[in-house]
C-alpha cells in the first residue's frame, strides 16, 4: 500500500499537536516535517525543538526532509524514538555518502532528496546504501506551489533502475501532491506520497486523507 505522509508546513502552527493528532488518527503513515534554514532554501520554517514538542503525543512517526546546509552538524538534534527517516539533500553535501552513513550509524532510515534540475544518476554509486529517494516535485521552500509535471517521467526512470538492480530504496514525492495526480504518482513508482496543502488547506482534514486513500489503495 502507498503511503501518505501530510507535511505539517501547511499545518496551523497555532495549533500543532492537534493537527498532527487529526491526520495520525484519520490514518497518516508519517508526519513531513519540513525544516528550512534560510540558506539552502530561501524560507525558514521550524527545527528540532518545534517537532520534539510533538514528541510526548501518540503522533505517526517522522519524516524529516532537511533542507538545510551542513546537514551533518544537526542530524543528532533529529533522532527521537518517532524519527523514521532522516532526508538531507543531494545538492547541499559534499559528502554524500559520509553523511548518509552517519545518518544510519545513529540507527534510522537515511534518504536523500533531488531538487527538480537533480538528475537520478547523480545517485548512482550511492543506491544501494540508502532507504529512500524523494523527488521533489516543486522547487524546495514553500508549501502550495505547482507540480512540476517532468518529475513523473523522473519518478518512472528511478522506478526502472531500481527494478532493475534490485535495490531496497523508498520513492517519495514532495511538492504539488494532489487528489489530481496521486494516481498517476502511484503508477509511476512511488511508495510515499507527501501532501501539505492538499490536506491541510481544506475544512475536512479526516475525509481528504480518506479520499487519498480510496485513490492509493
Ligand atoms: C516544499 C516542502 C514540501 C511542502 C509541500 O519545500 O518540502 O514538503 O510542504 O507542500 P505542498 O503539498 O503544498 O506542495
Ligand atoms: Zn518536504
């Protein structure tokens, strides 16, 4: 079964733990959480203490996408026993995969995620060390942008390779995820879709995560 993972970028801050409450119960995988350093991306959201303030309610487990440089000095401010998956990106490490593995020296799931101009191959010499690939399917930053529609032919070829060789990796999707295109996600490889605004920008949270998943199952 696909998985859902509602980014908490386009949740009400004001009330967090209940949001993050509303999508676990209505059947959430994980909670996205989405942190922005004002470097790698031109928008600063929240960081560890924000998303450990969570920590003492029954929430799905974190999927935390960094976008931030030098990932490598904050990895540990993330680890709690709700982190899944730690998701840095490509474009901001010079050593890939001296920071892959030492986000899984610290015993979670490492990814890595590709800006839309990030070619898959980039990846090459590092699929088989890491748990998941996320596309991002808008430029990173900001929660409700468009999706960018060469990221499905991008998400398909990732799929191939992987079939291919037999490696383990997660596909995820991040960015303009909608009850328009989760389908088409879905049939070109992915196995975690992320949604911000899809979810929370509508006055049911419950029966819009329903919807995604009558269309994911
Ligand atoms: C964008 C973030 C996304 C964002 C998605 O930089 O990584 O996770 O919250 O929001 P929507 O689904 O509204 O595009
Ligand atoms: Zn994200």
């Amino acid at each position: 079964m696909i998985k859902l993972s509602p980014s908490l970028l386009s949740a009400d801050f004001s009330k967090l733990g209940e949001e993050a409450m509303a999508v676990t119960e209505s059947g959430a995988d994980y909670l996205h959480i989405d942190v922005m350093d004002g470097h790698f991306v031109p928008n600063i959201s929240y960081g560890a203490s924000v998303m450990k303030s969570l920590d003492k309610l029954d929430t799905a487990p974190y999927d935390i996408h960094l976008m931030i440089e030098n990932p490598d000095f904050y990895i540990d401010d993330f680890l709690t026993p709700k982190t899944e998956y730690i998701v840095i990106h490509q474009e901001a490490c010079r050593h890939l995969h001296r920071s892959i593995w030492n986000i899984k020296s610290k015993g979670v799931k490492a990814g890595v995620a590709l800006n839309p101009a990030t070619p898959v191959e980039t990846l090459e010499y590092i699929f088989e060390d890491l748990d998941l690939v996320l596309i991002m399917s808008v430029n990173p930053g900001f929660g409700g942008q468009s999706f960018i529609a060469s990221s499905v032919d991008k998400i398909k070829k990732l799929d191939s390779i992987r079939e291919k060789n037999h490696y383990n990796f997660a596909i995820e999707v991040d960015g303009g995820v909608s009850l328009n295109n989760a389908k088409i996600l879905k049939e070109a490889g992915c196995d975690i879709l992320v949604a911000g605004s899809a979810v929370f920008k509508c006055s049911d949270v419950k029966k819009r995560i329903k919807e995604f998943r009558s269309i994911l199952e």
